[in-house]
C-alpha cells in the first residue's frame, strides 16, 4: 500500500507543478487544438482518480477511503484558485477546468471501481 500511496503523492506533485507553471513555457501548437486543455485536465485528473481507486485496495471500497474522490475534486479546485498568484498572474482560475478536472477523477474512479471491485477483470489469489 505504501507503494500505491506513493504514486498517488507523485502524481498529486506532477499536477501541481503543470498546474502552477506560467503559461508560457507550454508548446502553443496545443492550443491550436480544440478543446485540448479540457481533455488535459480530465486526462490528468482522471489519471489521479484511478490512481485514487487503485491505492484503496481490491475489492469493495472501504469506507475509510471513500472520501478520496471528494479530496480529488477539492484539490482540482485548490490548482485552479492557486493558478492566478503562482504563475505570476498569467494563468487564472476556470469554473470549465475546474469542470473538466472534476469529471476526469469521478469518471475514473468509478471505472477503476468496476475493475478493482472485480466486475472487469477475474479475481486471482
């Protein structure tokens, strides 16, 4: 379990570093792309609510985690509002990033529910 927590911390630090990074110094052929920030953020963000699932264990999700896919949106939130004073102002805060960042974790939690509760893959012990 250790482990598992430790990608999930990895993956929380990768996310806030893309998030908190000025503008700038992303490639601006991305934004010639429609829609790609969105999918970005639900990748991202989708990534992090597997990963999530995934560090509760097999089978039915304990009720001690069950509130991870809350501090998953939470945090969504937090990158977004941090976004306008760490990138020195040339980011801002998006209620449609926010969005996009809430429908990835919840979306791949509950597929990576399926799969860890046993329902998409066979149990092996």
């Amino acid at each position: 379990m250790g482990i598992r927590r430790g990608i999930c911390a990895g993956h929380l630090l990768l996310i806030a570093v893309l998030s908190l990074l000025p503008a700038w110094l992303f490639p601006p052929s991305l934004s010639g792309i429609p829609g790609i920030d969105k999918w970005m953020h639900v990748a991202m963000y989708g990534l992090l609510g597997a990963l999530f699932r995934w560090a509760a264990g097999q089978g039915k999700v304990p009720r001690a985690v069950r509130w991870l896919p809350v501090a998953g949106i939470a945090y969504g939130v937090l990158m977004e509002y941090l976004q306008r004073w760490a990138s020195g102002g040339g980011r801002m805060f998006s209620w449609g990033d926010a969005g996009a960042n809430l429908a990835g974790v919840v979306l791949f939690w509950f597929a990576a529910d399926r799969v860890m509760a046993g329902e998409g893959i066979t149990k092996t012990k």
